[in-house]
C-alpha cells in the first residue's frame, strides 16, 4: 500500500513539475546558475564544474514539498497571521520565537527564514568535511530557499490571492513575469561577499519582500479594473494542452507598473545565494575545492536529493487534488490543473 502510495506521488509530481512552477521552475534554475559567476576564483572552478546540477536541482525542494512531510512549511512565512507590524515584532531566534508563539504555530505558518539558517549550518559543516556530493545537494536546496523568501507571495496567508478575488498572481508574479521578461534583466551583480550574519540576512529578505506585497497585489487589482478580463486572459498550447494564461498584454503593463520590481528580487536572491555558499566556504576553514574536482565521486541521486519522511502532508497545507491535499505556496498557473484553491 505504502509502495503504491509514493508510485503515485512520484507520478503526480513529474506530471506538477511540467506545468506548476515555483519561482518559476525557470527562474529558480536561472539564479542558482547566475549565483555561481559571482564566487571568487577559490570556489567557481568546482562550482562551474557541476553548474547543471546546481542549476536542475534547485527545483528540488518544490518536488518534495508534495512528499515530503514538513517540506512545505520551509518555502515561506505568513507574516500577516501575527498581527500588525509582525515584521517588527516577530523574535529573529528559533527558540525566542517557539517561546512566544509555540513550534507547532510556527510551523504551520511557515519558517522560511529558520530553514535559510539551518541550512547555512549544514552546508558549513559539509565543506569542513569536503563532502562533496552533500556541498551540491545543500547548495542547491540552499539557492532555493533563499529564492522563496525574495518572493513578496511567500511571506503572506494570501499567497495566491485567494482572499481578494486574485487567484492565480502567485504563479502570474513569480512564473509567467520572469519567462516573458527575464531575458532583458541585468544579472551582473558584483561578487560574493562574506555575511556575518546569516539569519539577520534571512530576515532582511523576507522584510524586503513582505514591504513589496501592496504593490504586488495592489496594481494587479487596478489593472484588472481597468483592462477585464477579456484582456486579462489568452490562451496558449503548454505540453499539448491549450490552457488559460494572463495574456501578454497584461503581463507587460503589470511588469511595467511593478518597474523593475520582479528583476530586483530575483537579483536580491542570485547575490544572496552567492554569499551564503561564500560564508559557509569561509566559516569552513576555506577548504581546497579544486582538490576535491579531482577526486572521484558521483553527484546526489534523486533519491538522495530527498531529504525527509516520505508521508502525505498536513491538511492545513490547503490544495484539494483529488484524493490528496498540496501545498499550493510556491506554485502554479493558476487554473491549469488545480480548481479548487482554497
């Protein structure tokens, strides 16, 4: 029974990846990858080596999430569930954060911040052991954790718009922007540079997004107002079926009104990424990385990759699918395959 659950967990997975994007399954490959030119000479030579895998398997955690129990809760924080001004108020420690709100709170509501400082610690410790096919599988989940909480939808309960007649942004702002628009932002972004500071650096950027989250929602409302949504929608073949999309006149008014905001987060996550694997490197002792080029070993498997108990995930995580619930954070064009946000 168990064997039979994960066959279709596994298929329904494949099937969600191809058409429910995360960041955009696109644009979170294409900030690992950027992230990688911005490592000094000491690190880029074994990063470029495996450039594919870092840049293939930062969709990996956005795999798990619909397996993995306690993996979708690390993609984002509802800020907004705590009150006015949480932001401000919200403990920055794991532990000061449990002790006012309980974990079982916290987790339900997301722990994005924590998971990027968790991982830093582990991805430390794999450079001290100059593991290398762990340094891989860490800096690729890394990249994308970091990815998620540069998203201003993952840091709030209406992650999809779901509470204001917005359903769908989610996938719109994160997914169809950066596959129409990506091509003409400016990822020259300088070098990585040592952060002494991980969780504050993981605060900021959640803040940072969370303070873009009325414009997100704001000018999505206003244009729909005044365009409708006769203008709003088109369709287009994806994977042999014809599916709604926001239409490439929406799309480019809003990239217009947002000016520059979606480039902005997605260059914030690429410098972000580059100077976390930095940090862990450096706090590591700086271990000789063209050494371990030269050694024999394989990348991570798939299997591998996983990181977690393979369980259905909690009810709360909100998708109805069926027969199962999924975490719709992080995902989708809006009406493909799901119908039923709620």
């Amino acid at each position: 029974m168990k064997k039979h659950f994960l066959t279709i967990s596994v298929l329904l997975c494949c099937l969600l990846s191809q058409t429910a994007q995360s960041w955009g399954f696109y644009a979170h490959q294409r900030i690992n990858r950027y992230a990688v030119f911005l490592l000094p000479p000491e690190m880029i030579g074994f990063y470029k080596k495996h450039i594919q895998f870092i840049t293939e398997k930062a969709v990996n955690p956005d795999k798990r999430r619909y397996v993995v129990v306690g993996e979708a809760e690390r993609h984002y924080i509802d800020l907004d569930i705590y009150g006015d001004s949480a932001f401000y108020k919200m403990p920055r420690r794991w532990e000061d954060a449990v002790a006012r709100y309980t974990e079982d709170t916290l987790r339900v509501y997301g722990i994005v911040p924590w998971q990027i400082n968790r991982m830093k610690y582990q991805l430390t410790e794999a450079f001290k052991r100059r593991d290398a096919p762990e340094i891989l599988r860490l800096s690729a989940d890394l990249g994308h954790y970091i990815g998620d909480a540069n998203v201003p939808l993952h840091t709030t309960e209406n992650y999809n718009g779901q509470k204001t007649g917005q359903n769908g942004i989610h996938g719109f702002w994160e997914s169809r922007l950066p596959e129409l628009f990506a091509d003409s932002y400016d990822f020259f972004i300088g070098r990585a540079v040592y952060e002494p500071h991980p969780l504050m650096r993981a605060w900021q950027a959640v803040g940072e997004a969370h303070f873009a989250l009325d414009s997100v929602l704001g000018f999505e409302r206003e244009l729909t107002q005044r365009l409708g949504d006769d203008r709003k929608y088109s369709y287009e073949t994806r994977n042999g079926l014809n599916v709604r999309v926001y239409s490439k006149e929406f799309s480019t008014a809003y990239h217009k009104m947002l000016a520059g905001q979606v480039e902005r987060r997605m260059r914030a996550s690429i410098k972000m990424i580059a100077d976390f694997w930095f940090t862990c490197w450096v706090d590591a002792g700086q271990p000789d990385l063209n050494e371990l080029s030269r050694q024999s070993y394989q990348e991570p498997s798939e299997a591998e990759a996983s990181e977690g108990e393979l369980l259905p995930v909690r009810p709360h995580e909100g998708m109805s699918f069926g027969w199962r619930k999924f975490s719709p954070k992080g995902c989708c064009y809006e009406e493909v395959l799901w119908a039923n946000i709620k």
